[in-house]
C-alpha cells in the first residue's frame, strides 16, 4: 500500500529485490531463459481518493560500464477487472469511507450493517430509476438526441427483470427482510454471549 502519498519506498525496493531473487533462482533450476521479474502493485488502500487506486511498475537494470548498480522502477499501464461480488464490495467500501471523510472521520472505516447496507442499495436503484427515466422523458420529448446503445442497454436491463405481481413482491421482500433481521439479531447475541464467556474466564 502506498504511505504518503508515495508509490515506492526503500521497503518497496527491498521486497522487489527479494522476490526477484526468488524468481531467478527457481528459473535457473527449470530453465536457462530469465523469466520476467517480478510485477510491483501498489494499492491506495486509504481510499482518500474515493476510488481504487492502483499502480505497477516492474524495474529495470541500471548499468553502468557494464555493470550493475541498481535498479530503476517503471511504471507500466495496468486495468483493473472485477467481478460482480468484488464489485458490490468495493463500491460499498468506498461509499462507507466517502462518508466517514466527509464526516472528519479520517480513522478506521467500518462497513456498515446489513439493514444499512440494504438501505443504501436501494436509495442507490432509486437514483438509477429517477436517471434513468429522466434520460428516456427527455428523448422522447426531443430535448436530447438518444443514444442506440443506451437504449439497448435500457431494453435488456428491462427483459431481465421478471414480471412479478407487487403483493407477491412486498411478500417476498418482507420474508427476507425478517430472515435477514433474524440473521443480524442472533450473531450480535452470539458476540455478546462470547465477550460475557471471555469476561467470566477472567474473573478471580
């Protein structure tokens, strides 16, 4: 992780070196040809940019006469992919520490419980349908030139939600919300009966 702002360290070289050595003493035994060394990432993991931010570098020789004194990091362009569950946690991540920051809470953020966590997805579709709907009002009355490929992701979006009657919906959520309730209700009893157990082992 970077520390103040800087992406490489003296700990930064030391750890790179140590891994290319790894690298270079498991190649001589496999084969003669040097693999590539090894790949510096460096991670924001303050999240006080309110992104992810990530940079690689690799290292290059710096030779003098022949010689090797040192070496030199680079940085090289990288992309991050993530999938659907790496992306709901991240998101939820940075939403959580843009709040605390905006708070003066620049300690430890922690990620919020399942009721606000619930809460906050569904303000988040909220402000989609209202976007989304504006964005379709405005086409259709001519005040914007649509888009054919945001209307087709409007369209597939919209095939992929069931058709499901609205009591059969409340009905659904209101289960799974009790379910979920239940869940939240019994692990907090659960931590408290372990910091109880813990106090008791203690005692005289």
């Amino acid at each position: 992780t970077a520390v103040g702002g800087a992406s490489v360290s003296d700990t930064s070289c030391l750890l790179h070196d140590f891994f290319d050595e790894m690298i270079v003493s498991s190649s001589s035994q496999t084969s003669p040809v040097r693999q590539t060394g090894p790949l510096h990432i460096v991670v924001d993991a303050s999240l006080s940019q309110s992104s992810l931010a990530a940079k690689a570098f690799v290292t290059t020789p710096l030779d003098i006469v022949q010689r090797s004194l040192t070496s030199q990091f680079r940085q090289v362009p990288m992309t991050m992919a993530f999938s659907g569950a790496e992306r709901a946690g991240t998101s939820c991540m940075l939403e959580r520490r843009t709040q605390d920051l905006a708070a003066g809470n620049s300690g430890v953020s922690t990620l919020p419980g399942d009721v606000a966590d619930l809460e906050s997805s569904v303000e988040r579709l909220l402000q989609i349908l209202d976007s989304t709907c504006e964005y379709v009002d405005d086409v259709v009355a001519g005040k914007r030139e649509g888009e054919v490929a945001v209307g087709r992701a409007i369209a597939d979006a919209l095939a992929a939600v069931p058709s499901v009657p609205a009591e059969q919906f409340n009905e659904v959520f209101t289960s799974n919300m009790q379910d979920m309730l239940m869940v939240g209700y019994l692990s907090s009893l659960t931590r408290t009966q372990v910091a109880i157990a813990e106090q008791l082992h203690f005692l005289p």
